[in-house]
C-alpha cells in the first residue's frame, strides 16, 4: 500500500450533520406525510440536480409547474436549508484540524451547490481550513463519475495511489477506489481513527 501523502473529506455526514427532513418537521408535523413529500416531490435525485449545477430558481419552476399545490413546501425546501445542516460532527472535525495542524495535505471533494456550500462556509468556518475544495456544482460532475475525481487530483496535485478519501456513500468510495485512490466509508470518527492508523496516519490529542 501506498504511503499516504493526501487527505480529502467529503461534507455531508461526515464532517457535518445533513437531514432534508429537518427542514419540514414544522411545516409537515405528520411523519408519514412527511416523508412522502421527500420521496415524491423534493426526491433526492431532483436535489441531485442542484448538486450539479441547476439553479434553484430553475428546480423549483419545475415542481411548482407539476404541484403548484405545493408551492410553498418546494420553496421551503431551499429557504429552510440551515435547518438540514444544525451541527458539525465534533470529532471528526477535530481529526481534520489536528491533521492540517500537524502539515497534513488536506483537501475537501463534495456533492454541493455551489450557493448552499457558500452558506456552509459561513456557517463552518473550519470548512475554510482545508487547501481547497472541489464542490460539484461548481463543475458540473457528481461523485461518482471519474471524471470529479479526476479533476480533484489534476486541481490539486494529488498523485491518486497517495491519496486517502473519507465519504458517507458506498458508491463513492467505489469511485475513489476506481480511480486508484485509497478510500474508506465513514462510520464515525472513532473507525476513522483506526482507517487512518492502519494508514501509518495515528492521530493524537483530538
């Protein structure tokens, strides 16, 4: 195995808490219907989209046109988004910063729109600590096609055998590893604590 030289996390649960839900429990107080309206209206792959680089101007004309009875509810998806993201993930932000304190290479590679991830900046200043982002709206491509991978390694020098890749999805950890990247699903930060020991990468004082 190649020795690590490179670290990218992903963002959504895994260094911040991230449930669309959060955003309705007032406006849809009953739990079935809820969840219905997640799963037949603002669906995630209609939110996908928007992780690709479709306007939320443009998202939401395209459901209020199919469920103008909705209207309010699909607005409030975007305008209620601070209510999705309420906490960071203490202990894995706290093994981010101990490795940029310590001169580790680290970098942040994350399905996003490019508006909401300007909120969570402002929200999570630590967000701003890594060496840089890629953030898929901002290109055009999802993880996991290789090609966001590929542009991650380019932008930012990585050399791919090298590089160490923590995110929440099994699909894009699949990705990373096609790409030639080593890569682990996250669980929590105490199982990250052993991925990245078992890396020689043995984090201390977190």
């Amino acid at each position: 195995m190649t020795a690590i030289r490179h670290i990218v996390f992903d963002i959504g649960r895994v260094l911040i808490h991230y449930d669309p839900e959060l955003a309705y429990l007032e406006l849809i107080p009953d739990a079935e219907r809820r969840r219905w309206f997640l799963a037949n209206i603002c669906t995630p792959a209609w939110n996908l989209e928007q992780d690709r680089g479709r306007g939320w101007e443009e998202a939401e004309a395209e459901l209020i046109a199919a469920h103008p009875e909705e209207e309010s509810l699909v607005r409030a998806f975007r305008q209620n988004w601070p209510l999705m993201v309420p906490h960071a993930y203490e202990g894995s932000v706290a093994i981010l910063e101990w490795l940029i304190d310590e001169g580790w290479d680290v970098t942040l590679l994350t399905n996003f729109h490019d508006e909401t991830f300007r909120d969570a900046l402002r929200r999570y200043p630590f967000l701003s600590r890594p060496r840089g982002a890629t953030v898929s709206a901002e290109i055009g491509v999802l993880k996991p096609d290789p090609a966001i991978y590929a542009h991650h390694a380019n932008v930012f020098g990585l050399d791919p055998a090298a590089t160490f890749f923590i995110d929440d999805s099994a699909a894009n950890v699949a990705g990373a590893r096609e790409a030639g990247w080593q890569a682990v699903l996250f669980t929590g930060p105490e199982q990250l604590r052993e991925d990245l020991a078992a890396r020689c990468v043995r984090v201390y004082h977190t």
